[in-house]
C-alpha cells in the first residue's frame, strides 16, 4: 500500500490507424502499435499506485493480440477493473467517476494515451509531487491542483509566460503555471475529476480525452499544474509539435516487441538504456533516455537536469528548480549552464529563443489589465497563448491567419446572392 491511495484511470485505443505519423517514427521498420503498448504496460509495472481502472479497446488492426494483452494487465502488480471499451462520450466518463476504487482513492493518475512510458527512475519525484499537491490542495483549498507528469519541456517551457502574465505562482519551494485544457498523463484529485463531468459539455461529440481531438476540450478555470523537478513520463513519438525530435527528446523505438505477445511476462529482464550526459551515445540512440542522476551536488545530473528542462525555452526558475534537488554553489551553476551551452544546440535554441521573445513578454506585461479584462471572459484566450509560447508567437498567428483566409475564401464560394 502506498503512502497517498492513487487510483489509475487509463483509456486508450490500440490501433495501427493514425490521424498524422509523428517525424522520426518512420526509420522504424518494426514499430507497430502492439510493441509500443507493450513497452508502455511493461513500464506500468513500477507505478506506484494501489488500483487502476483499464478502459481498452482495440479495431481490427490489433485485435489480433488483445487476449494476450489482457493477460499481461491482469498480471501487474495492482489491483485492475477491466473494461473492453475506451471512454468516448459523455455517459462513459460520468460512469468512471462512480469507480468504487477512485473514490476511496486519495489521488488519481489518469492517462489517455497508449505510447506515454513511465520512468521508473522517476518514482521519488512522482512520490513526492503527489504529497506535495495534496498538502497544497488542502492548505489553500484551491481547485484543480494538477501535477503534470507528461510532455516535461513544455510544462518547463510556459514558465515564462506565466511569469509575464503575473500568474506564476510559488508556494514554499515549489511553482505552478496556470492550466486550461489539461493534456497528457496527470496526477490530480479525485474529487475534482468528479467535478469535471456534473455537467454535459461535450454537445453529444465524441470525447475521447480532456484534450479531445474530435470535438470540445475540456476547459478549466483557475487551475494549475505543479511543476516536476524531473522527467516522470516520456511521449515515446517525441514532441514535434514544438519542434523536439532530437536528443534528448529523440523519437524512441519499443523495447518490448509484438512477436513476443505471445509469452512476454512483465517480470522479464527488458529495460530502456540510461545516458547520463548531455552528449547523445554513439549507439542505441532509439533505446536511450538521458536520465538526471538526483543526486545531491551531482555536476553531470544538473546539466542533464537543465538540459532537457530548457529544451523549448530557457528560464530562471527552471534552473531554481533543478537546483533545488543538486544544490549547486553559485560558480558551479553558472559553470555548468555555461558547458552546457557551449555543448549542447538544444539547450542554446532555448537560451536564443527566451532572449528573443523578452520584448514580446515585456510588450504582455505592460498590457496585462487588458489580457487579464479578457482572460477572465474567455479562457480560450488564455489556452491560445499558451499554445503560442509553445509552437511559436509567429508561427501559431501565421497559422491562425491561414485558417481565417481559408475559411473565408470558402465562404465566398458558397455565397448565393439573393
């Protein structure tokens, strides 16, 4: 039994069908969708959590291994309910919040992708989020404290946006950034899971996830994640919407393959390669995660730290962070964020783009009564810069720009004058 009772709610649908191929994945001759769930649910066997609620589906690509698959989540070392149908609409998500087990639960993980591996280097800092977000949620009683476990440079990256929008908060040692739409795999309160599905908002649309890509996303109002100290889950397709595809954050193979569906047990000898320095390896580039080490004092583990923390944008108080765990003097830190730089081109493109972009923040900044007028009526507002400071300012207006000229050009095709 764990400290904090957590309870996984995890839906997915296996199959080989996708709606755009991540860059990167197609050098793999032989990485199908099974390999990939594989590799997840060996990784699910280090979770620390006491019950888990599987909503699994297949289509025709992959049914073919499904009875295998079943036996080897029937095998992990929790206790499991086993749906044979992901959640997809409204009456499906209402239904999960009825789970006998999540609410006797003091904390949930939910996780709606089947390709997010968890690190099980990363067990403490998952130990220790969880603690923290639950002493928070009851100290101050703010709604939707999120930790936010998944997509680690980008969560780091909208630091300074939050900064800039006077909504960067600091509670003991620990920051949180504001939240709209929740993505990715996140530790957060039972009851406010609950909360998110009183009211039918999804208009009878399919929603698959509280990022939903078939219809409405689910929108939050004065939420928050709090921010990890160390990479806990990793997107196996990398993270090229905001153009990170190359170490450390490389598109990875799976270690686990479909050919051994047929007798591949979780207790298996089978594990991802850890690096622990900044330079990639010579070989096994697809198997290999960099890891920082958490060690107190340790040079290497803090420009490992650092490293992929200010992959898609340097800041401060990503170096706080970092250093709250290795506890660097003054000259070592700015010694090792120096060598890191000098070495490595993704640490120096997030150092360029934050000195480029301090104007625009300043520019936000002194027009902040007026974003926050806005901000309060219209979320979305909030979500769209969110996304800007993590794509690009000018790439996502461009964006926006061509989908403004095409959706008018297609209204002037379908003009009938009277």
């Amino acid at each position: 039994m764990n400290e904090i009772k957590t309870h996984l709610i995890f839906s997915t649908l296996v199959t080989e069908k996708r709606r755009f191929h991540h860059k990167g994945t197609q050098q793999f001759t032989n990485r199908d969708r099974i390999s990939i769930f594989l590799s997840t649910l060996h990784s699910f066997k280090f979770l620390p959590i006491d019950t888990a609620d599987f909503y699994l589906e297949f289509d025709e690509t992959t049914s073919w291994a499904s009875t295998e698959i079943v036996e080897i989540i029937r095998s992990l070392p929790f206790t499991i309910n086993l749906k044979y149908k992901r959640l997809a609409n409204y009456e499906d998500w209402l239904h999960s919040t009825k789970s006998i087990n999540l609410i006797k639960s003091q904390s949930l993980l939910l996780l709606t992708y089947d390709d997010h591996i968890f690190l099980e280097t990363s067990i403490d800092e998952l130990k220790r989020l969880n603690k923290r977000r639950l002493q928070i949620a009851r100290n101050s009683g703010k709604k939707n404290t999120l930790v936010h476990l998944s997509h680690y440079p980008e969560t780091h990256g909208l630091i300074m946006l939050a900064k800039a929008s006077n909504s960067l908060l600091k509670i003991e040692n620990d920051f949180l950034i504001p939240v709209v739409i929740p993505i990715g795999t996140i530790i957060m309160s039972p009851e406010d899971y609950v909360n998110w599905f009183k009211i039918d908002f999804m208009d009878g649309k399919k929603f698959v996830a509280p990022e939903n890509p078939f219809g409405k996303s689910l929108l939050l109002s004065e939420a928050h994640y709090l921010i990890p100290r160390t990479e806990i889950f990793r997107h196996l397709d990398a993270y090229n919407h905001v153009r990170l595809n190359g170490w450390p954050y490389q598109v990875l193979d799976s270690i686990v393959k479909s050919s051994d569906v047929g007798d591949f047990e979780l207790n298996r000898d089978v594990q991802w390669k850890y690096h622990s320095t900044i330079t990639p390896p010579l070989t096994d580039l697809d198997t290999t995660l960099l890891i920082d080490n958490m060690t107190e004092g340790s040079k290497q583990g803090f420009k490992s730290g650092i490293l992929k923390a200010c992959a898609v944008r340097f800041s401060p108080e990503s170096i706080k962070i970092i250093n709250l765990t290795y506890r660097l003097s003054l000259i070592n830190l700015l010694s090792c964020c120096i060598i890191t730089f000098m070495q490595s081109k993704v640490f120096r493109f997030g150092v360029y783009r934050y000195i480029l972009e301090l104007p625009f923040l300043a520019l936000f900044r002194f027009f902040l009564p007026v974003h926050k007028r806005y901000t309060v009526s219209n979320p979305k507002y909030f979500s769209l810069l969110i996304q800007a400071s993590l794509t690009g300012y000018t790439r996502t207006f461009l964006l926006l720009a061509k989908q403004s000229f095409k959706r008018r050009l297609l209204d002037f095709k379908t003009f009938e004058p009277r």
